[in-house]
C-alpha cells in the first residue's frame, strides 16, 4: 500500500525534496523578517536551518553508500550548526 512512499524514501528522493523545501523556508523567512519587526535574526534561521540540512544530508548520504569520512563530516557540520544556534540562544 505505501510502495510509493518506500520507493521514494530508498531512492533519496523524498530527502532530496526535504531538502529543497527547506531551502525555499529559509529564503522566504529572510524576506518575510524584513517586514515583520519581532522576527529572528537572520543568523538564528540560518544556524537552525544549516544544523537540520546537514541532518538530511547525512541521511542522503548515508543511503548512497558514502564512505564514514563523508558521513562523519556531515555529522560534525551538524554539530557546529547546531552548536552555534544554541550559542546565539544563550
């Protein structure tokens, strides 16, 4: 019933869609903060942005068999996303 939807997910494609989707939020975001006066600062949508696409790109990745350097560099760029969105927090 849901082969589409396992198609989809081993093929990556449904990564890569998740992805661009993510991109297009943090392009509207920046613009529609320019027009909203209580609105995160760009650097807070782009820390938050960049930890949650290194995530994806993990798993992308991941399923095409990248070698553990490749995966691990994706992990770290997740971490010092991540990182630095807490650090702006505090």
């Amino acid at each position: 019933m849901l082969d589409w939807l396992r198609e989809l997910t081993a093929s990556g494609a449904l990564l890569d869609f998740a992805l661009a989707v993510l991109v297009l939020e943090v392009l509207i975001l920046l613009k529609l903060r320019r027009s909203r006066t209580p609105a995160p600062s760009a650097r807070s949508l782009i820390a938050n942005a960049g930890a949650g696409g290194s995530l994806i790109l993990t798993a992308r990745l991941a399923l095409a068999d990248a070698p553990p350097e490749a995966l691990m560099g994706a992990l770290l760029m997740a971490l010092a996303f991540h990182s630095w969105d807490q650090w702006q927090r505090w």
